[in-house]
C-alpha cells in the first residue's frame, strides 16, 4: 500500500512508465466501457439507446468546444513551459484563471442550450418522433451538467499531465464508466433511460473529484481570480481557438452524422455509436496513450529547441502505435462478428441490430492505423505551438466525410457513415503528416521499412486467425455465447503468439518491449531512464 500510495502521490512518471500506465489503465477503463454497453443494450431497449445516444450531441459540443480544445492544444504547452522556467507561482495563477472561466462559461451556455433544446432538438433529428424529442429535451437537460464537472476535471488532469503525474489522471475514467454501470443496473430498471442519464452526471463529477486531492499536493490552491490580461492566458486563449474550431467541425460531423441516421430508423444511431464505441477501444489504448504520455515531453523538448530528441522520441512513438495498430485492424475485421455478439448479443440487442453493427465495425477498423496515428500528429503539431493547421485540416476532412456520409449513407444505410468517416480519418492523418514531414524532418525510410515488416507478419497472422476460426468452429457450438466465445479466445491466442514471434524474427525492438511491459507488471523493473 505504501508503495502504491508513492506512486500515486510522488513519483513523476517517465514516458516508458507513463505509457505502461496508460495503456493499462485505459484498456482497464474501455473494458468498462465494454461492459457498460453490454448492460446498456441488456436493460435498455435499442430505441431508447438511440434516444440516449442523440441526447449527449450538445453537451458532447459544448465540453469540446470550450474546454478540451484548451487542454490539449493550449493549456498544457503553455503550463508546462512556465513549471520548466520555475515560475511555478504564475503557473498556478494562470490554472487559477483558466479554471474560473471554464466554469463561468460553461455554466452560463449549459443554461441557454438547456432553454433552447426544445427549438434545437427537431433541428438535427429530423427523423425522431415528437415523443423521442421531448425525451432527448429531458435526457440533454440532465446530462448538460457533466460539462461542467468534465471541464474541471480534464483542467485538473491536464495539471498533473504537465507534473508528468498519469496515474490518477488515467484512474478517472474507470470511475466514470463503473458509475454509468451501476446506474444501469440499479436506476434503470425503474427509471428507465433517465437513470442512466444521471448516472453519467455522477460518474462526471467523481471523474473530477478523484483528481483534486493529487492536483493540490503538487500545490493548486484555488483562487477567485479571471486574469484576462495575463500573458500565458491569453496565449492559451489564442492557441485553444482554432483547436476549439477545429473539434466544433467534428462535433458538427457527429451532429450530420446523427441527423442522417435518424431518419434510417429507430436504432440507427445506437447501432453506429455502439460500433463506434468498439473500435475507439483499441484506438485510446495504443493510439491516445502513447500520444497523451509523450505530449508534455515533446512541449519540453520543443521549449529547449533540442530537435533531436524531438524527432527520436516521435518516431519512436509512432512505430509504438503502428505496432500495435497495424494488426488490430486484421483481427478486428475478422473477429467483428464475434466480438460484437460476445459484448453486445444479449438483452433487448437482437441479431438484425448485431449484424448492422458487425458490418458498420468493420468499416470503422479500415481505418483503424489512420484514426490511431492521428492523435500524435495532432499533439505534436500543438508542442510545436501551432493549432491552425490541425484546424484546417479538420475541417477540410469534416467536410469530405459530410459529404461522403450523404452520399453513402443513401444506398449503403448506417454503414456507409461509417466508411465515410474512415475515409476522412485517412485524409486527416495524411495531411497532418504532410505538414510535419517538413517541421522535424522525419526519416522516413526506416519508417517505411519497419511497417512494411509489421504488416506482412500481421497477413500471416490474419491468414493463421482465420483458419484457426474455422478449426474451432468445428468443435465448438456456435449458436452459444461460451462456443463463440472460445472460437474468439482461440483465435485471439493464436494471432498473438504468431505476431509477436514474426515480430522477434524480423527484429521488431517493439516485441522485446513486450516481455519488458510484462516485467514491469511484475515487479521486476522498478525504476527507468528518463527520456
């Protein structure tokens, strides 16, 4: 316990060890989220779902929008520069006053959206009847309060971020998906949709509170303060807009993207979200952890100008996540079925809702790598202090997947969104590495050279996969959860091995990094090198 409570309290953690914790605590917290759509379509009908599911549009909008485009592009950068040039007490008076406009200015839009649902709710679903509208009137009113507490929360993590401070930071997310959990077991059986509604306002607020107790010994006191005229808080402000532009596009495409599936029909919009829930699993896990865990590492090393390590500790990143990604597409594509029978197949979900959402996860994994890289081209476009071109090329890939999603979404159904988004997903990391190709000069060739491995031996191991399902298929009862459940396991087991053994053949440093992950697990490695 008291080591435990050391690392919870004081070690800073380096970017191997920040990515360990990371990547655990995340695959912790979407195996909850797993779990919690599981309950979800166990005890809520997919209509309601689809209800829910349109009802968390404006406050999704308003959380981007005004908060986390200032943390992830603007807050960070800045905060960690002054704690590098030990001005720590501005440091706190800059915190103080990005904590106090946040609030202020999410309370005060959480209000006027609330009043303006009953006009906006028609507007972006079209397809809803006059009764499913005023059920998502009630359902955004209720949950516009989780802004508030996330934009507190995510100020906070940002905070312990910049001390190089993950654990508890990744710890809140568990927190906010068991809650939801336990609203669906316990509040909806009896209230219904609403109860999970305010499950998520709960499990908002103690994703902010599990964060203050950390955030105050590395030394945050609040204070009433709006410093508008600080230096540091108007370069945030300056760096967060075209941030914020550029996630309203994307909270816009989500908003078409719902418009377009409410006129489908009735569980259109649960079965793209739910995909969607399934595929940002392993897009969080290797993709928005590696990223999250080197970001306050590239701001450091673009404040000391040292472009070297720069350029080492991105490629470095980038193969990290390549490794990972690349042959998580093959096996999400070929297990698509299976896993959304095995997390989803129960309940009120029937097999015409399990088929649309296999097909529509398949679609949504094409473009797995691209979605997974996109993360780190994004954080370090911000290290390098520049919003505007993430900004640009959001909206351009906003636009693209908008136009695509009408067209596709016409003779494809719910699917064709879905291969809409993939497609701008690819256009926005590639134009993302375009611009960055030229900042840092990547070496690219052993790049090229290194995936070209990693994808050959992920086509052994997706033709080993397949053959191992059709082995097991043949032993094992397929129209029962444990029969699919095994074919999946075995399947698994077999793609993992072969990889990481092609992997270690053709001289993957990533595979060695494996076996290293795992002593680390146990205890055998106690301390690494900074970066």
């Amino acid at each position: 316990m008291r080591k435990f409570l050391g690392i919870v309290f004081s070690n800073k953690n380096s970017y191997v060890s920040a990515s360990i914790i990371l990547i655990i605590t995340l695959f912790l917290s979407n195996v909850l989220g797993v779990l919690r759509d599981h309950y979800l379509t166990q005890k809520i009908l997919t209509d309601d779902l689809s209800t829910y599911y349109a009802a968390f549009r404006i406050p999704d909008l308003l959380f981007n929008v005004l908060i986390l485009g200032a943390i992830s592009s603007a807050f960070i950068p800045v905060f960690s520069s002054l704690i590098h040039q030990k001005k720590e007490k501005e440091a706190w008076q800059v915190a103080n006053s990005v904590i106090n406009i946040a609030v202020l200015s999410l309370v005060v839009f959480s209000i006027i959206l609330g009043l303006l649902m009953p006009y906006l709710a028609p507007l972006f679903l079209p397809g809803f009847s006059s009764e499913k509208l005023a059920t998502v009137v009630k359902l955004t009113r209720i949950m516009l309060l989780s802004p508030i507490f996330f934009g507190l929360s995510y100020i906070f993590g940002a905070i312990l971020n910049s001390y190089k401070r993950f654990l508890v930071y990744s710890l809140a997310p568990l927190v906010y998906n068991l809650i939801i959990i336990l609203g669906t077991l316990f509040l909806a059986p009896t209230m219904g949709i609403m109860g999970v509604a305010i499950a998520v306002v709960v499990g908002a607020f103690l994703h902010m509170m599990v964060q203050i107790p950390i955030a105050v010994k590395m030394g945050f006191r609040w204070r009433a303060v709006l410093d508008f005229k600080n230096a540091s808080v108007c370069r945030i402000g300056i760096l967060m807009f075209p941030r914020a532009i550029g996630l309203g596009a994307n909270q816009i495409l989500l908003l078409v993207f719902t418009s377009i599936a409410s006129v489908l029909g009735g569980s259109a919009i649960a079965v793209y979200n739910l995909a969607d829930n399934i595929q940002t699993m392993p897009m969080v896990v290797f993709g928005t952890s590696f990223a999250v865990a080197i970001f306050p590492t590239l701001s450091e090393k673009y404040s000391h100008q040292n472009w070297t390590g720069f350029r080492t500790d991105f490629t470095k990143t980038l193969r990290s996540i390549l490794f990972f990604m690349v042959p998580t597409v093959f096996g999400i594509i070929l297990l698509r079925a299976q896993i959304v029978r095995l997390i989803l197949g129960s309940g009120h979900f029937g097999w015409q809702q399990t088929i649309d959402t296999a097909n529509t996860l398949g679609y949504f994994a094409v473009a797995l790598v691209f979605t997974g890289i996109i993360p780190l081209f994004a954080r370090a476009s911000y290290a390098l202090h520049n919003t505007k071109i993430p900004m640009l090329i959001t909206i351009i890939t906003v636009v693209i997947s908008v136009i695509l999603g009408k067209i596709l979404a016409t003779s494809m159904g719910i699917t064709g969104l879905a291969l809409a988004y993939s497609i701008g997903s690819f256009v926005n990391a590639l134009i993302l590495y375009l611009f960055l190709r030229g900042k840092i000069k990547i070496a690219e060739w052993p790049v090229l050279i290194y995936f070209a491995k990693i994808l050959f031996a992920s086509v052994i191991m997706a033709i080993a996969l397949q053959e191992a399902k059709f082995i097991m298929a043949i032993f094992v009862d397929m129209t029962r959860f444990w029969g699919v459940f095994l074919q999946t396991f075995a399947g698994i087991a077999v793609a993992i091995s072969l990889y990481l053994t092609l992997a270690w053949i053709f001289g993957c440093e990533e595979a060695a990094s494996v076996k290293t992950i795992f002593n680390r697990l146990k205890g055998k490695v106690i301390e690494d090198e900074e970066p």
